[in-house]
C-alpha cells in the first residue's frame, strides 16, 4: 500500500497491543495491532493507510485529514466503524 501511494516508512512491526490499532513513530516506524487481522478488510486498509498518513502529518490536523479522505473516502467514517470494534475482544 504504501507504494501504491507514493509512502515511505522506515520499518513495520506487527505486535499485540492493547490499546491501539496502530501507530507511527517520529522515525516513521509503523506499527500494526497483530489484531487487526479479525478486522474487515477495508478497516484494516484504513489503520494501515492511516499510520502512512502519518509519515507525512504528524498529528491529527485538517491536512493529515484531508490527504487521508483523498485515499479513503472518508476517514472520520472508518474511524466511527473501527470504534465499534474493541481490542482484545474476539471478533467475530
């Protein structure tokens, strides 16, 4: 994905965590829930499209908002739909 979009990120890692579906670093280090995998394809798309996002905008600003839309559609909708999965619930 993050070719297909013209991103660059330094290194991935797949972990469990407990409270977050991702996150990327200042070094622009990516990292993905190892639960993401119980998730609908297109809300794994979106974390993972999200943390790239963030290699360009390191914070949630209308700019980081309106590149993500650009790829998504609209990120404020994935994120509403992502909430109503929780970490460390099995999904089903």
């Amino acid at each position: 994905m993050a070719e297909l979009h013209g991103f660059q990120f330094n290194k991935a890692t797949v972990k469990n965590q407990r409270t977050l579906w991702g996150s990327c670093s200042p070094r622009n280090n990516i990292n993905l829930n190892v639960n993401l995998l119980r998730l609908p394809a297109e809300l794994r798309d979106y974390v993972i499209l999200h943390e790239l996002v963030h290699t360009r905008h390191k914070n949630h600003s209308r700019a980081f908002w309106q590149e993500l839309d650009q790829i998504v559609g609209s990120g404020k909708q994935f994120q509403r739909q992502l909430r109503a999965y929780r970490l460390g619930q099995t999904l089903s």
